[in-house]
C-alpha cells in the first residue's frame, strides 16, 4: 500500500511592499521628465524604452523613416554617433540617432535627460554601498554590475562618493533647527582619527531623537564646544522651555552648557560615568562589588532614598579609599536631578546616562572603522556626517516618552520659567 504524504500548507512569507505596475497607458500619458524616470527603474527594460523613447522623438521631428518626406518637414534623419545613457546607477553604451536641420545639428532633448549627470539616483545607491563597506577598489566586482555598463573605476566611485557626501555634511550643518521643540540634549565626544567630534542630539516633546550637529576639536573644551552651541543657537535652536542637558563629567563640556543656556538648562550627569570614576580608584578585586552597590544606590526610585544610600557609600569610602569617595562627592547632585525632578521612575532608563548618544558613536565607527589613512579635516567630517545622517532615520523614540510633558513641566518648575516668559523668549 503506498504511503500517504501529508503536505502541510506553506505560511507566506513576509510582504515588506507591493510593487506598483504601470500600464502602457499611464507610460505614455507621462510627461517626458516621468516616463525618463520610470524607464531607469528597470535597466533590461529601460535600454529597450530608451531606444523607443529616442526614436518618438526622431519621428516627431523627421517623420517616419522611409516615408516620402513634403516640404512641412524642415529636418531630416543623418545616421548615429555613440553615446551613453545612465540607468540603474550605471553607463550603458548605445547608439545615438542623429537629426539635423536648417540650422544644423539637433539636440535630443530625451537623450540629454537620459544622458545628463545629475548625481541624484547614481549617488545614493554608490554612496550607501561605499558607506556600509565596499572599498572603491572592489566596488566594480562587488556591485551588481548589468554586462555593458561602464564607468565603475576606483576614481570614479571615489569622485562619486565625495560629491555625495560633501551634500549630506552640507545638509547637516546647515539644518534649520527653529522648528524643533527640545526637552533634552544629549551631548558628548567621539574618539575620532586621533582628534574628538563632539556630538549633539535633541529629543523633542514627542521623543523623536534628532542629530542636531557637530563640531572637530582636540579636546573637550569649554571654548570650542561654546562656539559650537553658539552656531546651533544661530541655527534657530531654542531651549526657552527648558531642557534638560545629560553629558559626561568633562568640565569644559559643563561649563559650555552654563555659558550658553544659563539659567534654562538643568544638568544630568551620566551615572555610568560616574560609577566608572569611582570604581576606578579601587583595587580591581573589589570593583564588581562596588558597581552594583552604586548601582543599587541611583536605582532607588526617590531624591531622598537615593541622595542617603549615596552618601553611606561616600562615609565609608572615605575610611578605605579617599579619592575615590571625593570622586563619588564631585557633582553628585548633578547625576541626582532627575531623582530631584521627581521622573526617574518613568525616565531615568533613557536619561540617567549618554548611552543615547554612545550607541549612536558606536554605530559611526562601524561605518568608518575600514578608513585606514585619514586625509585631511574635510574627508573626516564628511564621513561623520554621511555616518550620522545614515543612522538618524533608524533612531527609536526614547523610552518613557510619553512622560516627557511631566519632564517638561518639572523643568519649568525647577528653573522658574513661567509661561509668559517662556512665550517672550521664543
């Protein structure tokens, strides 16, 4: 008896969009810049509608070929010359058909369109390829490459790529920031070639994180860092309502913050930094025990019970370890504010440290990791922009989001801003 195969129904597999079909009626109800459009889409399909296209265009200028031509028609077919039109990110080579007239030589406005450079469509997909990691160099063999196409040198990427993100560090720095409607900020330095960017990232009302800019400096200080505020204020950005600005312990870095936003801007200083500090002064045999114990301490849910644990480890380092309790004494009410304001419970997992802005430093050197030989300050900055804008539309809202009208208003509180003057400042 044979044997009964039981066969199960297969589950579908994940739908991540539907492709959108274009009739032969909408194509040719298309204006010449639209069809020139959906003709690259397809690259098989396109060379054969390039040709098409250029031809409509011979026949509506020349007539028919072979048809006995009457005086209405002043131009007239004359041969081909070779030529290139640029579809899915590459050059194809072809045959150009030529029409001359009275006055000579005439331009084909669809091959023009076809043929023109514009840096649009073959700059953004080159440009993620060499970001997320194909070397100029390889980029001809590891680039889906259709037979015939040309123009896929190292130069050429490499030309290609700096056009590219020449735009995106233009696009970042030149960001119009009035808009924006900040609770926090995030800021802090990236290791970067041997010198430090210093990052800024807004999170607004709604918890959207935005990469507001950045700024090449040695090293963190309040000099620099205060211009670099300074072009973001020119920029259009405004904290009349307060915000709450979370960075590390550097004190060129805090002293910036008081210089530019004065008496509108709290400080949280990022836990994890200063429990790292602390630690660092203790034998390492005893410093597993005394991260969670500090741990243990800032995750008490009040001012209160935090500011008291807190203080108990500070009187007993002070009988084992006196620099590592004066460490733990420097700016403790500063890694407390959002104890003070009254919403750790709700917001302290996204704001009680810079791991906002660390995981995004982390995603940037995966990208520029491969650069071997940094040129000159221009190739670096280019890179981070490119980096960061890269990032930036993956970036989640921040956890707890929905309490930050509480945060808004805990900071009004805090800094004795009134609506009114709020209202005058903005």
């Amino acid at each position: 008896m044979a044997s009964i195969q039981v066969v199960r129904p297969r589950r579908k597999g994940k739908v991540l969009s539907r492709s959108e079909r274009l009739s032969r009626e909408e194509f040719e109800s298309m204006e010449l810049d639209g069809r020139v459009e959906a003709i690259r889409s397809l690259v098989g399909i396109g060379l054969m509608q390039v040709r098409d296209e250029l031809d409509r265009e011979v026949v509506a200028l020349a007539g028919e070929r072979y048809a006995r031509k009457d005086s209405s028609v002043a131009y007239r077919r004359h041969g081909s010359n070779p030529g290139s039109v640029k579809l899915a990110g590459q050059r194809h080579s072809m045959d150009v058909p030529r029409v001359r007239g009275p006055e000579g030589e005439v331009r084909l406005s669809s091959y023009d369109l076809l043929h023109a450079d514009t840096g649009g469509e073959l700059d953004e997909g080159l440009f993620r390829r060499v970001l997320l990691g194909i070397s100029c160099r390889d980029y001809e063999a590891a680039s889906e490459a259709v037979p015939g196409a040309i123009g896929l040198s190292s130069s050429t990427v490499s030309r290609r790529f700096k056009e590219a993100s020449r735009k995106r560090l233009r696009e970042l720095m030149d960001r119009d920031l009035s808009d924006l409607d900040l609770v926090s900020l995030f800021v802090d330095g990236k290791s970067f070639a041997s010198e430090e960017m210093i990052l800024a990232v807004g999170v607004t009302i709604g918890g959207e994180k935005v990469i507001l800019g950045f700024c090449q400096t040695a090293t963190e200080n309040a000099r620099a860092i205060g211009q670099f505020f300074g072009e973001l204020k020119g920029r259009g950005l405004s904290v009349s309502s307060g915000v709450l600005v979370v960075i590390d312990g550097s004190k060129g870095l805090r002293r910036a913050v008081k210089d530019a936003f004065g008496r509108y801007a709290l400080v949280q200083r990022c836990q994890w930094h200063k429990r790292e500090n602390v630690v660092s002064y203790l034998p390492k045999k005893d410093q597993p025990s005394w991260r969670r114990r500090l741990q243990w301490a800032y995750q008490r849910p009040t001012y209160k019970e935090a500011k008291r644990e807190l203080e108990k480890l500070i009187a007993e380092l002070d009988r084992a370890n006196q620099s590592a309790a004066s460490s733990l004494r420097e700016g403790l009410e500063e890694t407390l504010t959002l104890h003070r304001l009254g919403v750790f419970a709700s917001l302290g997992l996204s704001f009680k440290t810079t791991n906002c802005i660390e995981s995004i430093n982390s995603m940037c050197e995966q990208r520029c990791r491969k650069i071997n030989s940094w040129k000159n300050s221009n190739q670096k900055q280019r890179w981070f922009a490119a980096a960061l804008l890269d990032i930036e539309p993956r970036l989640r809202r921040v956890r707890g989001y929905r309490d930050l009208p509480r945060l808004r208003a805990a900071l009004m509180r805090e800094l004795a801003l009134e609506a009114k003057e709020v209202e005058k400042v903005a």
